[in-house]
C-alpha cells in the first residue's frame, strides 16, 4: 500500500529520488496514488478565455503578452460582459465545468476589478465555477473577489525560485507567494503550477514541485504547462523537453499532492495522442478545453472527445466539479 498521507514538508533529495525511480515504478506509484483519491477514468474540463489582451509591462521570457516583444499580438480592451457571457455560455454547452478568465495585467486596478466582478456573477448564474487569474492582488482585492463568489484564483509560481530570476525580473517570487498567501487566507481554492520546457533543469522543476506541495494547503488544482514558443520572445529556439520527462513531472506532482487536480494546460496542441495517455496515467485529470488558451493554440473540441472515446475516458459533471470544489 502506498502511502498517500498529504505532506508538506517535502525535501528535494526526496524529490529527485521519485525523479530517478524507473519510468514504469514511477508511473505505477503515481497510477495508485491517483486511484485512491479519484476516479481513474474521470477528466475535469475547463475553459479559458483572455479577457484583457496585450500590453503587459511584465517581462516574463515565455509571453507573447508582454508589451517589451515585438510578437504581433494585437492589443485589446477588456471584452464587454455581453461577449464573456457568450463565450461562458458556448464553453459550458461544449462540456466546460470551470470557465477561467484572464487578463494581462501586473495587477488589477480597483475599477478594473469591479469589471471582472461583474463577470464572474455571470458566469456563476450559468451554473458554472469560475476562475480568474489578473496578477497580483491586495489583500482588500482578494477580500473583494471571495466576497463576489469567486471559485479559484489562478497565479503560477512558473519555476524554481533559484530559475525564476532568468526567466522574469519585473516581479519577485515573494510577490507571488504573498497573492497566493492572500487568496488561500480568504478561502478561495488556488490554481497554481509552472512552467517546463523553459530550459530548466530538472532540479528546478523538483524545486517548483517543492514549492507546491509544502505550501500550507495545497493547490486544489494544479496547471502542469509545457513551453509553447512563441517567435520573438526570449525562450524562442529554447531546445525541446524530452517528452518522457514530461511525463515524470506530471507523475511526481500527482504523488506530492495527492488530493490536487493535475491539469495538462499549455503545449497540448504539440503533443501526441499517446503522451496525453500516458499523462492521464501518470494522474493528470484535468484539461483546458476550447481552440485557444489566451493566446496560444490549443487541441480543438472534437478532437480531445475522441481521444477522450478511445481512451474510455469520461468528462466530468458539473454536478461531480461542484461537489469536488465543495
């Protein structure tokens, strides 16, 4: 028997020792800890939609967000309520539970989150859980946001803290944390993971992991993105990851937090059908759904429903995302 007792005192020679296990141990143990917390053949939809577009003036290596690249990105306003209602309405009706908006900023003004604000009202009163990710927060913001109905709040720590700083420089990893601190002190259930693919080594994905799973609570879900380069932007031309170590990062967050849900999210669209199998059998049991994710391509619906098909595995309900947020 495995044991699946939440830790959070988790040590990076412990880490690496799962990172080191042979590919079919590690996938084993992440397999049996994935089946004691959940259903194995059961997969958690969401959508995201960027509600604010361009014109960041972060300089996080990998986004074509960021107003320091010339990547061609054409710069939007916030999108009216009407066309966020819309776009919630289609996700939920394509089999989304979970609608997450996001939007390029450092961090909202107090009018700008009034907006979300309202937005989130709506897609509530479509029956769907709601997500934002708008960069850092006050604690009045976060106070603000628990109060409106907010289901997650999504902040990625991206990497390692000793990687982090070649990868951004515009804000501190403390800065990170202390949203994160913040929105875990009002209760609201935090989405947060990283970033590999970046050129990282594997101590730093170990490091990130180490981050995640020693937090006081753990994230309730946790977005696993793999780099998706974008022309133009610091990390283009950054060598491939191994796809295989993909696979061990996802297995490893699986055995650190069990409890968590483990999403695939960005670089989807570059992976084949049998990496996403093998990430579903290493704990991965959540998706982003729909054509984009912000800016970045993602796997069309039909085409995640059939692989869904032929993997005999099924999208979980709203009703079962509702009682697991609960």
């Amino acid at each position: 028997m495995i044991d699946t007792t939440l830790r959070h005192d988790w040590s990076l020679p412990e880490i690496k020792t799962l990172f080191d296990l042979p590919f079919n141990d590690l996938l084993f143990k992440a397999q049996t800890v994935h089946r004691q917390n959940f259903d194995p053949n059961s997969v958690q939809i969401s959508s995201l939609l960027s509600i604010k577009t361009g014109a960041c003036p972060e300089d996080c290596s990998y986004c074509p967000q960021s107003a320091r690249y010339d990547t061609e990105l054409e710069k939007e306003r916030l999108l009216p309520l009407e066309e966020v209602k819309q776009a919630a309405l289609n996700a939920k009706n394509n089999g989304a539970t979970r609608f997450c908006m996001g939007a390029a900023w450092r961090n909202p003004t107090d009018k700008n989150l009034d907006n979300v604000i309202e937005m989130i009202s709506v897609v509530k009163d479509l029956g769907m859980e709601t997500c934002v990710t708008l960069g850092m927060l006050t604690r009045q913001q976060t106070h603000k946001l628990k109060q409106a109905g907010l289901d997650y709040y999504n902040h990625n720590l991206d990497t390692s803290p000793e990687y982090y700083k070649d990868i951004i420089t515009t804000r501190t990893y403390q800065d990170r944390l202390d949203t994160l601190q913040h929105v875990q002190d009002e209760n609201i259930n935090v989405c947060c993971g990283g970033i590999v693919g970046m050129g990282e080594a594997e101590a730093d994905r170990a490091g990130l992991l180490q981050q995640l799973a020693n937090m006081p609570k753990h994230p309730e879900s946790v977005p696993i993105n793999l780099l998706v380069q974008v022309e133009n932007t610091p990390l283009y031309g950054t060598d491939k990851m191994d796809p295989l170590d993909f696979v061990r990062t996802i297995a490893v967050a699986r055995i650190l937090m069990p409890k968590s849900a483990v999403r695939l999210s960005a670089g989807r669209n570059d992976m084949s059908d049998e990496l996403q199998a093998l990430c579903f059998l290493s704990g991965a049991n959540s998706i982003f759904y729909g054509e984009k994710l912000l800016t970045t391509p993602n796997p069309v619906e039909n085409k995640d429903m059939e692989l869904f098909a032929r993997l005999g595995i099924k999208p979980q309900s709203t009703k079962d995302a509702q009682q697991s947020a609960a």
